[in-house]
C-alpha cells in the first residue's frame, strides 16, 4: 500500500487546500549487488583517501565543489543551511498555463495529490476548475530540502503533480555538435514525404501503456529464476550487423509492405480463434 511521502497544502491567492503526496510510480528496475566471485561475498564499499590509502571515518567527510583539476572549494553542512530554501508546507501556485504550451521534455517524475482531512470540498473545486479550463497550475514546492518546480493537472479525478526541469535544464538541439545535414541541399520529396506518411498511418493505434512491456527486464528475471532452479542458461553472443546506409525509398516501400503483412495474420488468427472457440462451444453443448 502506498504511503504518503509529504504532507501540505495547495496555495493560491488566500486559499489554502491541505493534501497529501503520494509518488505516481513505482520503478521496476532489476537491481544487482556486487559480489566477490571466488565465494559469492557482498563486497563492502569503503572510504578510502588515495594519498595515504587508509579508511576515512564518515565524521571527515566534507562537501567540496571542483573548480579545476585538484581544486576544491569545501562547503560546510552550516553555510548551505544559511541559503536553503525556506522549509514550509506548501505547494505556491505562480502562474496557470495552457496544458499544450508545455513541451513534454520538461516532465521529470510525476505524484499524486489528494486531499487531507477536511479538504474534499475545495480539492475538487480545484479539480472541476482546472478541468473545465484546461489549465496547468505552475507552483514551487520544497520537498527534501530541495526547491522543486512543478505542474499540476487534474487526470481521472484527481490531481497530478510533477516536477519539472528548469529552463537552464534542458538541452536545446542547437548546441548538438552532431545534427545531422542533408548533403547536396537535397530536400524531401512528395513522394517520399507521402510514403513516410502512409508508414505512420500504418501502424497508428489508440496509446495502451498495457501493451508494452519492459522485454530486457523480463528475460532478465527469467533467467536469474531458471538458473536460481539450477538450469544452465547458455548466452549465445547476438551477431553483430555491419551498419548500411538503406535506399530510403526502398526501405519505405518493405516497411509498409510488411506492417501489411503483419496486420492481416493477426485478424486471420482472430478469426481462427474465434471459429474454434466456437467449434468448442459447440462441441460442449452437444455433449450436455
């Protein structure tokens, strides 16, 4: 059951709507410990200085920011607590926004917010409103000692809240040394653009996030549970494909000759299915 990790209120203008925050996901990542391989033993990490080689007790440790090779400007736990972020208890809502004026890349980690004790009535007036206008709120929230911007929106009825990258954050494209340009001031053609359209159209389908699975991790749990049943697991090293340059009109035309041919075996076996299910159903009802 998840719990909640922080507890507030929403804030704008003179209203308040206390709330709680509870993360909107759960990571599946497959985790690994290092081990030593003569006996299977955990290794254990230690703090080590390289000059002399001996352990550093954890109370020696300082914070230090590099400002050139071996140059170190040290920071004590004091300083950084005279400039943090005033710690209070409330999500400030600065600014409401078009939901489409943000650029997806900005969404970092997304939470829930629902309503504390008390609060139902105002949580969904403020869920109603920014439905019913299409708005974003734009807050400032300081959770973990760590001033955090978000945006929050309301989604099957309840409001979201995730945190967003700062402006400064984000890589814009144009500072990429290695965009590639089309050589020969070529430019795309009708015909190509109107292939590549027919390929989209192809394989366009309503979005089911159930449809997609994480296939490395789950050839990787399988196999840590057959060798954990004692089974050899041989890896057979994938072969690696010399990289080519395709004819892009030629590799249009077999993409979309292909999603053809993989679209018409499915509704054939759909068919299929369905004729021996009810050939079965048949067969059942003789027999009772």
């Amino acid at each position: 059951m998840p719990r909640a990790i922080w507890s507030g209120a929403i804030s704008f203008g003179l209203v308040n709507i206390p709330v709680k925050l509870y993360s909107a996901v759960s990571r599946k990542t497959v985790r690994f410990h290092q081990l030593d391989g003569e006996d299977n033993q955990r290794i254990q990490q230690k703090r080590v200085n390289p000059r002399t080689g001996e352990e550093v007790p954890y109370e020696n440790l300082v914070k230090g920011y590099e400002i050139g090779p071996d140059r170190y400007v040290v920071i004590t736990p004091e300083e950084l607590d005279g400039i943090a972020p005033e710690k209070t208890r409330t999500i400030d809502i600065e600014d409401f926004v078009d939901l489409d004026e943000i650029d997806p890349i900005f969404y970092d980690h997304p939470y829930y917010l629902v309503p504390d004790k008390g609060a139902e009535k105002a949580y969904q007036l403020l869920l109603d409103a920014m439905k019913e206008s299409n708005k974003v709120a734009i807050a400032r929230v300081v959770i973990r000692s760590k001033e955090n911007l978000v945006a929050i929106r309301p989604r099957d009825g309840v409001l979201t809240m995730e945190t967003l990258l700062f402006g400064d954050e984000v890589v814009e494209p144009g500072k990429l040394d290695e965009i590639p340009e089309v050589k020969g001031g070529k430019k795309t053609s009708k015909r190509e653009l109107e292939m590549a359209q027919q390929l989209i159209d192809s394989l366009t389908a309503e979005f089911d996030p159930d449809k997609y699975r994480d296939e490395y991790r789950d050839r990787v749990l399988d196999m840590i549970e057959r060798k954990a049943q004692g089974e050899q697991v041989v890896v057979e090293a994938p072969a690696e494909e010399p990289k080519k340059v395709p004819d892009l009109m030629a590799a249009l035309e077999a993409s979309i000759a292909d999603s053809k041919r993989q679209s018409k075996p499915k509704k054939a076996a759909s068919s299929s299915n369905g004729s021996k299910s009810r050939s079965r159903s048949r067969k059942t009802a003789k027999k009772s």
